[in-house]
C-alpha cells in the first residue's frame, strides 16, 4: 500500500488541517475497501459527500469527490478519506482475529485500538 504520509505531502496545508479536523471530528462516516487498494467513502460536511480512492502501483494515488470545491486539486473530504485509510490499516490490515468478537457482534478491542491514532 501507497505511503498516505508522502501522498499528503501533495496536499495545500490548509486542506490537510481541514481535513484532518474532519477526520478528528468523525466525519468520514463509511468507509469501504471495495477491491484491494481502492476504497470507497462517505464523509459528512454541508451534505453527505462521496469520496473514491485508489491506491495501487501509481506513484500518486487517483482520488474522486462528488463535493463542489473538487474542481480544486483536492478537497478536504480526500484527506478525511486518507487519515482513515492509514488508521484502519495501521489498527488492523485485515478483520480482528475472531477471538477478540464478543457474541454481541460488538468489537470493543478494535474500536478502542483505532481510537487511539484519533490523537
């Protein structure tokens, strides 16, 4: 997987804080790996915004937003994306073991794990 660190590095630095703020304030609300390396999101803002990422063998990644500043050479809405990608795979790059699911369906050790990269 591509080094989200060193794509943000694209990123104007007022974005990357916007989104970051997004990311922080649990913005990013799905996210999916739809085929390996290629995610699909929705992030809250004015309106329900839906991101697409593809990280593969590119040297940069391709990133789609539906929201109107996409016209822009990213949005913050990508970044949000982004922070969650690196935490999720950071946390865990695959589901937990199933040992770690109580009955309930409920994954208290993987949401406390990934809670902690919300610093």
């Amino acid at each position: 997987m591509m080094d989200i660190q060193s794509l943000l590095k694209e990123f104007d630095d007022e974005i990357i804080e916007r989104g970051k703020a997004y990311y922080h304030d649990g913005r990013v609300i799905e996210l999916k790996k739809v085929f390996p390396g290629e995610y699909h999101a929705k992030v809250a803002g004015s309106d329900d915004y839906e991101v697409r990422v593809v990280l593969s063998g590119e040297d940069r990644g391709s990133f789609d937003c539906n929201c109107p500043y996409w016209d822009e050479p990213f949005c913050k809405h990508v970044v949000a994306v982004l922070l969650a990608i690196e935490a999720q795979e950071v946390c865990w790059p695959s589901p937990p073991p199933r040992t770690l699911r109580p009955r309930t369906g409920r994954w208290p050790l993987w949401n406390s794990l990934c809670g902690c990269f919300k610093s």
